[in-house]
C-alpha cells in the first residue's frame, strides 16, 4: 500500500527517470487530489494494478520435469529390439516432443528407478536427466548441465523389454531454463542465453537466478524446471513465475518496488 502524494511524483521525476504513462495504482494505494491532478496535467492516466504492473507484463508458466530418459536411435532397438519404433502418449508443451508409451529401469551402484518414462523423438545422443534426489538413490554423484552437454558425465545403465545399455556418460541434473518464441523473447527484451531472475509468488517466495535462456521458433513460453526445484519452492504445472531481471540486473521496474 502506497500513500501517493504530489511530493512523491515530483521525488520520482527527481530520480530522472520520468512517471509511467499509464500510472500504476495498486487496490490500497492513497492517491491525494493533489497528486491526481499533478499527473493528469501531463496527461498520464491511471491504471489499475493489483499485483504490480511487471508482474501482469512478465508471467511465465511453469512446467515441471520428472526424470525421463532421451534415447539414440540405437539405444531405442538396443532396449526393445531391432527395428523398433517408440510409440507417442502424449504431446509435451514444447512442439513434437512428446512422452512415450516406454520406459526403462535406471541402475546405479546403490539403487533402482523403475518406469522412467522415455521422452521421443529418438535424437543424437543418449541422456538421463534426474533430480539431485534421485542421484543419491541410484548412489552416483551426478554433475548440473544444460540440456546436450553430456561431456564428462557419469554413465548409468539403462534396462528395457528386450536389452540393457550401458552408458559411459549421458547422466545429468538439467540446468533449469526458459524455453521462449523469437516474439516471447522481444517482448519480454530477453536473449539467446541471457541469465534470467525469476521470482515465484506463493507462500514461500524463491528467487531463481541463473535461469538460461532458450529461444527458438519452435519454443512456446515455459519455465522448466526439476521436481527437486518444484518440491522446494511450491511449484506445480501450470503455476506462473515472474521475470524480475537478466545477467545479474533487477529489473528498473522491479527496483522501483523494492525502493
Ligand atoms: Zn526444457
């Protein structure tokens, strides 16, 4: 709740940074007869904004990732036998991946994780993305990456219907991220791998910094994120987050509500 008075606005035009037009005006805010008039002759309306006017400009949804397992052409025939194709059971929100009706057991030196689920299309090369949970059951210690760089990774071994595979490396803990379209990523002014702040607005509020940024044509706007992060932070499907800055900078306007 703000008291706005006509020595504020004429503080904030202090600071050299203009008033915004439309004025912000969040339910609680006092806005003296003085300060309505100050803004209207300059002509700048009101706006009605309940949780910030960033937060309506910059939410983004959250799509949570339980371990799943990208397979090699050649690791699909080697779990579930020559010539084998993995048949699709449902569309993810990114466009032509999907989950596969297959899964596979994940073996490490001191644990077992049954029905990992397969995400399809088969693709270059083989990797398993877990939670830092998980690394502690299968009992290998298991480095964060981005998606695709498996180099100097631990291995893990894989068993399907038909074989076993046994990886030198693939194993990782993704990097979490932000898929964006070419049109999300100007409208939200981010680039190709900006590091993104994220903030959640639940009742335990996390700030994720570091968030990778990813834009491609074929992206649709979602936070991805591990089910370890989810647990910790409250977050579920379809929740929302809010940009609040990129490469270590609050955003101004974010600023201005932390002032
Ligand atoms: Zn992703």
């Amino acid at each position: 709740m703000a008291h706005i008075t006509e020595a504020s606005l004429r503080a904030m035009l202090g600071r050299g940074r203009g008033l915004p037009d439309p004025f912000p005006v969040r339910a609680g805010d006092k806005l003296t007869p003085a300060a309505a008039d100050f803004l209207k002759q300059r002509n700048i309306v009101l706006t009605r904004s309940d949780r910030g006017n960033l937060a309506d400009r910059a939410l983004i949804p959250v799509g949570v990732s339980n371990r799943h397992v990208h397979l090699a052409p050649r690791h699909v025939e080697a779990l579930f036998g020559e010539g084998y194709e993995l048949k699709p059971l449902r569309e993810l929100s990114q466009r032509g991946q999907y989950a596969a009706q297959e899964t596979v057991a994940i073996v490490g030196p001191k644990g077992n994780i049954p029905g990992v689920r397969i995400l399809g299309p088969a693709r270059g090369e083989t990797q398993v993305e877990i939670s830092r949970t998980d690394s502690y059951r299968l009992g290998v210690q298991t480095p964060v990456r981005l998606s695709g760089d498996i180099r100097g990774t631990p291995g893990i071994t894989l068993i399907g219907s038909a074989g076993t595979v046994v990886l030198s490396e693939g194993l990782i803990v993704a990097r979490n991220h932000l898929h964006l379209s070419p049109e999300d990523a100007k409208r939200l002014q981010v680039g190709q791998g900006d590091r993104l702040m994220l903030r959640t607005n639940g009742d335990r509020p996390v700030i994720f910094a570091g968030v990778v940024a990813r834009i491609d044509p074929r992206f649709t706007l979602d936070f991805h994120i591990d089910t370890d992060e989810a647990n910790s932070s409250f977050l579920s499907n379809g929740d929302s987050v809010t940009l609040i800055g990129a490469n270590g900078k609050l955003s101004d306007s974010v600023k201005e509500e932390l002032s």
